[in-house]
C-alpha cells in the first residue's frame, strides 16, 4: 500500500510503503552502500560511487550514470539525525542536475507492523511543485525497487 499527501510549506511531501522485511533489513537498505547500489539508480542509470559515513554530521555521496553518457550525477548532504533502525534525516542536494534546486531535507521513518516495515518518508524544502513531483515519482520507483531486493 503507498499514500502520499502534499504539504504547502516550503514544499514537502509524504510518501508511505510497507515492505515485507523487517525494519532493521530495511533500514540497511537504505544505509549499506553494498545495498543502496542495488536499488538507488533508476532504470537506465547505473551507480557510479556510494559513500556513507553514517553518523551524525556525517556525510553520504551517491553516483549515478546514465548509460551510454559519460557525465556522473550526484546528490549528497549530511546526516542530521540517526536513530538506528527508526529513522535517519539527512540534507539532499545535487550535483550535475537540478542547478537551481536548494538544498532540502529527507526523513525517513521505519516503523515495525509485525513482521514487516511501515516506512514512512518526507522530502522538504522544495522550490516548486513540479521538482516537488519529479521527485516524489522518484521515490515511488525507488520504492519498488527496494520492494524487489528485499
């Protein structure tokens, strides 16, 4: 099941999913670049580095190219909070991508519900509605492809 709802404040978003994994399984998705690199690029991407440095204050660089084109694409920021497996929130900004696009901030939540995940994440700071939906469907194919490695 996947809700969203929009919230007019810088702009933000809300996105949830429930996977069938434990939240600590889905937590490391998030987390271990071993993992990430299974599922952060979209179709046609492939990753180029993963890096994370996961404390607070830390700092976390994902790469991605798109084939066939030599030019790497980052987003990279910090971590601000960690509470490990409930929540992380990190800074979000691009590289290579987005040139006008503020920095913004991401809040992912991972909630037990049996024996599965009730994962929960905010994407703010945006500047306008349609980077608020470009990003938004990108977090809902991100979320099937976690879905698909876990």
């Amino acid at each position: 099941m996947q809700s969203a709802t929009f919230e007019r404040a810088g702009l933000a978003f809300r996105l949830q999913r429930r996977f069938h994994a434990s939240r600590e399984k889905v937590f490391r998705a998030w987390t271990e670049p071993e993992v990430l690199t299974k599922w952060w690029c979209p179709d046609g991407w492939t990753p180029a580095e993963i890096e994370v440095d996961l404390r607070p204050g830390g700092t976390y660089r994902f790469g991605m190219r798109r084939a066939g084109s030599g030019e790497t694409v980052y987003v990279h920021g910090s971590f601000l909070e960690i509470r490990v497996p409930e929540m992380l929130a990190y800074t979000w900004r691009w590289e290579n991508a987005f040139p006008q696009m503020p920095q913004t901030r991401v809040t992912v939540e991972f909630a037990a519900e049996g024996a599965g995940t009730l994962m929960t994440l905010k994407h703010e700071d945006l500047p306008e509605i349609p980077v608020c939906l470009q990003h938004r469907s990108g977090w809902l194919t991100a979320f099937d492809r976690i879905d698909k490695i876990l």
